[in-house]
C-alpha cells in the first residue's frame, strides 16, 4: 500500500473516529501534516516488515492498528 493510499484512510479515520485529537490538530494547523506523518511512518514499517518475509495482509495487521487506525476515541453519551 502506497503512502498516498495510506494518508487517505487515515484521514477518514481520524475525522470520524478520533474527532478531538482532529479537531485538536486542526487548531493547530497540523492535522494534514500528522496524517501525512503517520502514513510515511506506516509505509516505512511496511516496507521493512515485507523485507523481513511478512506478506502483506501480516504485515498491514501489524502496522495499520499503530499508525493509521488506532483506537477510537472513548465517546461518553448521556
């Protein structure tokens, strides 16, 4: 998966399931910025695993919760 491909999912992610850390980064003027990091951190340790032997559904079950899906943000309902 290239880094491209890779920012766009964690830019949809991220808008819908970490609102406050994108509103946050929004503020800031950071937000593009920290996906764009977070899909070059990814891709890096893609390649790396795929150099070590992991085929590439091992590999993105590595990487992918760590960089580009992480846990949602706990939402509070009353």
């Amino acid at each position: 998966m290239d880094r491209k491909m890779l920012a766009m999912k964690a830019d949809r992610y991220w808008k819908m399931w970490l609102p406050e850390k994108t509103r946050k980064l929004k503020a800031m003027g950071h937000f593009d910025a920290a996906v764009q990091a977070a899909a070059s951190r990814a891709a890096a340790e893609l390649a790396s695993l795929s150099a070590q032997g992991y085929r590439g559904g091992e590999a993105n079950d590595i990487v992918l919760p760590k960089f580009i899906y992480p846990q949602p943000e706990s939402r509070e309902y009353d």
